[in-house]
C-alpha cells in the first residue's frame, strides 16, 4: 500500500511540474552577436527588452500570454578546443510548435517530415513569461 501511495504521488508531482502545449511562434530573431531583443505581437512592442545572443522567440501560449525563450549555443564534442566545441541552436522554421515547459526551460518540438513524424527538437531558456496584450480596445 504505502508504495502504492509513494508512486502516485511521485507521478503527480512530475506531472505538475512539466506541461506540454501547443504554441505558435509570434516573432524570432536569430544573430551570432549580442542584440536587444524586444517581444512582439501583432506589430506592437509587448514588455521588456531582453539582451540576448543566438535564437530568440516570442511563443502564445493557448491562454494568451506570451513566453520569450531563447538559445544560445550548445556544447558538441569536436575536440577543437572551447570555440571549436559549440553548435547553433536548432531553430524552428514553422509557426505552429508543441513546447514541453519544464521549470525554466522550454523544450520546442516540430515537425521535419512530410508526413510528420519525424521530428525534431531543441531545448531553450525560458527569459520571461509576459501577460495577455491588450488588444487595444479599452
């Protein structure tokens, strides 16, 4: 019984502290070099400007709030030294991305297949999550 309890409980509590929607890319950018970048929705400025390098993306999230997640490099074993051993970050090309919200990282899932079942995926740092806009009728 009491491993019964144990276990439940420990898939409750992975439960709740991941989630997997679906999300779509409202605006990216992506550079080398460091940039400011600001959210945008609908061609209007949306919070605070983020100093970032690499692949930076606006996501709306089903309820209408905004995350901003960016990637700068990872590590890749090239034995060519600290430069020599980083790649750029996997960055989607469609609009439409299922993200899986684990703590403070995003990790976006895409199709790359014409049938859609292959996919791929790159994990991302959740910069900020910002409220509903407003949709200008106050």
């Amino acid at each position: 019984m009491k491993l019964t309890i144990v276990g439940l409980v420990l898939v409750c509590a992975t439960s709740a502290s991941a989630q997997k929607l679906q999300v779509k890319v409202v605006d990216r950018q992506d550079k080398e070099d460091s940039y400011d970048y600001v959210a945008v929705h609908n061609n209007i400025t949306v919070g605070k400007t983020f100093k970032v390098q690499g692949a930076t993306f606006t996501l709306e999230l089903p309820d209408g709030r905004l995350a901003v997640v960016n990637c700068d490099s990872k590590f890749a074993e090239h034995m060519a030294g600290h430069a020599g051993n980083r790649r750029s970050c996997r960055a989607p090309v469609v609009d439409n991305v299922e993200v899986d919200f684990k703590g403070d990282n995003a990790k976006l899932i895409w199709p790359v297949s014409l049938d859609g079942k292959k996919m791929q995926s790159e994990t991302y740092k959740i910069l900020g999550i910002l409220e509903k806009p407003k949709d200008g009728q106050d």
